[in-house]
C-alpha cells in the first residue's frame, strides 16, 4: 500500500457496516472498570451449571456424585475458555490482516475496531483462566488445523467469511449457551458483555457475505453457498457423541468415578435421544442455530441456490426458513 492509494479511500456507503463503526465506540467497555476483578474464583466452584456441560443432561450424568460433575463440569468449562482465548487471537490477527488487505475505508475501519475488541477478549478470558488456577486441557486438532488454515489466508472473502461469517455465527450459539449457565458473576458479565460485541462482528460478516452475494453471479453465489452451506450443515449436525464422550470419561476418572466407562455406555444411549429431540427442534424451526441464521441473513438460502445444490428438503434448511423473525432489512438491503 502506498500514500497515493490511501489519499482518496473509497466508502462503499453501506449504512449498516458504518454503523458498526460507531457502534464499537458507543458500545465499548472498560476491561479494568467494567467487570468487577476482585471476585474471588473458588477451587470448587463449577463456574456454570452441569447442565451445561455435553452429556450433562443424561439420567446417568445427573446420578453421578457432586464432586464429579463439579469436576467434569469445571475442566469441560476450561477447554472451551482456553479455545476461546486463542481464538480471539486468532481473530485479532485476522482483523489486523483484514485492515492491510481490504481497499474499502468503512470495511478497514470496522476491522481495526474489531481488532481492539479481540484484544481485550483475549485478555479478559487468559485472566479468567488465570483466576481459575489450574491447568487446563490442550485445545483439539481439527480446532487448531481450522484456525491455522484462517491464519495462512491473504483473501479478503475468505478471511472475512471464515471468521466474522462462519466462526463467529458458530461462537455466538457457544456464548449464549456459557451466558444461559453461568453461576460466577465475573464470568456472566464478561460473556455478557463479550457477547454483544459478538453479535457485531457477525454481522460485519453477514452484511459482507450479503454485498459479495449481491455483487457475483448466480454461479459465483452457488460455488459460494456450496462451500459453506456444507460446512455449517456438517457442524449444525454434529452433537455430542464419542470423541466428546472420551474427554468426559477421562475427566470423570480423574474425579475418582471408577466405573466410568461403563457409564459412557450408558450416557451415549441416553444422549442419541436427546439429540435426536434436538436436531427435531432445528428442523421444526424452534430453536435455529446461528450459523444457519447467518446463512439466512447473508443470502446463502435463496430458492434458486438451493434448488441449485438440492438442499430444498433439508430438514435443518426447512427449519431455518420456518423460524421467524430473523428477516432484518438492513442486513438485506442495498446501501
Ligand atoms: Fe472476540
Ligand atoms: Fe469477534
């Protein structure tokens, strides 16, 4: 980049992405003032309720002695804060790629105000963990291969559709769900207000999925809605089942439960139901996960794109476009 291609920065004049721009200064918080740091973290404190962990809503689970779910719940708790602080990184670092790559002045503003949100993300989840004490579990291999891939990118569309689109639709289902549970009063403020600095990036990568959509060809918009829609589908439809099981059964034996694979058995019995009633729920359009609402927002359900991939019948699609309410116009409309 040089002054000269600087000197007259183009604003595509989109009101919703400018939007955003103000929105991260009105809508900031203060690391230090905001959240209240003293809070004392105790050693057996769940942080959340079982009910949140995977499996934890499973006769067997709920049999299990306290001390045990307390432990199964705190280190399941643990792993996911300690993808989540890496992930914020990763985020920040894609942001700060976002600002050098893209041309467009409301898009490079929007990236560097995110930056500094990731920043602080970061920081509040490593001092939360911190707070905790102990050491928590490695992150898993397919997690590290997906942000690595995100990290050797140099694509605006792909940089932006991985993670404001794709990752941040996914993290948005995984903030509520912690938010829903948590016990710890430092912990619901900082997911609280980590949360509604979330739902703003997603929609950066909405509004930004939706203008490349508008701008490309039908085919172009195909290749597009075929890459993702595969991937949101294959994540929306995978629920707890053995890879998680094992993590719970070592967390489990480490809590001095000596039968616990016997009770793997039984919990991934008990769990296939409850998933079973879960993925009901998506395709009747009662409860939609995020990444299919994106998908939604940003154009990707169109009839003619998903006639185009034969996706017409599919139950989660027919749940996405059943649920209500998620039409908003801005994130539609033309600047
Ligand atoms: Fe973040
Ligand atoms: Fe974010």
């Amino acid at each position: 980049m040089r002054t000269r291609e600087l000197l007259k920065l183009h604003n595509t004049g989109h009101q919703g992405i400018n939007a955003l721009f103000a929105k991260a200064h009105s809508a900031d918080w203060d690391i230090e003032r905001d959240v209240d740091w003293s809070l004392p973290i105790d050693a057996d404190d769940p942080l959340v309720d079982h009910e949140w962990g995977a499996f934890a809503k499973t006769p067997t689970f709920q049999a299990l002695p306290e001390n045990a779910k307390t432990h199964a719940t705190r280190r399941g708790l643990g792993r996911i804060l300690n993808i989540l602080q890496v992930g914020e990184s990763v985020a920040q670092d894609v942001c700060a790629k976002i600002a050098l790559v893209v041309r467009e002045e409301d898009y490079r503003n929007h990236a560097v105000a995110q930056a500094m949100d990731e920043a602080r993300h970061h920081l509040a989840y490593r001092r939360f963990i911190e707070k905790m004490n102990e050491e928590v579990e490695d992150i898993d291999m397919g997690t590290e291969m997906t942000l690595d891939a995100l990290l050797a990118s140099n694509d605006p569309l792909t940089l932006i559709a991985t993670e404001q689109f794709f990752l941040e639709s996914l993290a948005m289902s995984i903030f509520e769900r912690i938010q829903r549970h948590a016990r710890h009063p430092l912990l619901k403020d900082i997911i609280t207000l980590i949360t509604r600095d979330e739902s703003r990036h997603m929609g950066f990568g909405i509004l930004y999925v939706a203008e490349w959509m508008r701008r490309h060809s039908h085919e172009d918009q195909v290749a597009f809605a075929r890459q993702w829609l595969g991937q949101i589908l294959s994540i929306v439809s995978d629920q707890p089942g053995p890879i998680m099981l094992t993590r719970l059964l070592q967390r489990l034996q480490e809590a001095g439960v000596d039968n616990a694979h016997q009770l793997g058995d039984q919990m991934l019995r008990e769990q296939r139901e409850i998933n079973t009633r879960e993925i009901t729920q998506a395709s009747t359009g009662e409860r939609v996960p995020h990444l299919l609402k994106s998908a939604r927002r940003a154009g990707l359900l169109k009839p003619a794109i998903l006639e185009e991939l034969g996706l017409q019948k599919h139950p989660l699609i027919v749940g996405a476009l059943r649920s209500p309410g998620d039409t908003e116009a801005p994130v539609a409309s033309a600047p």
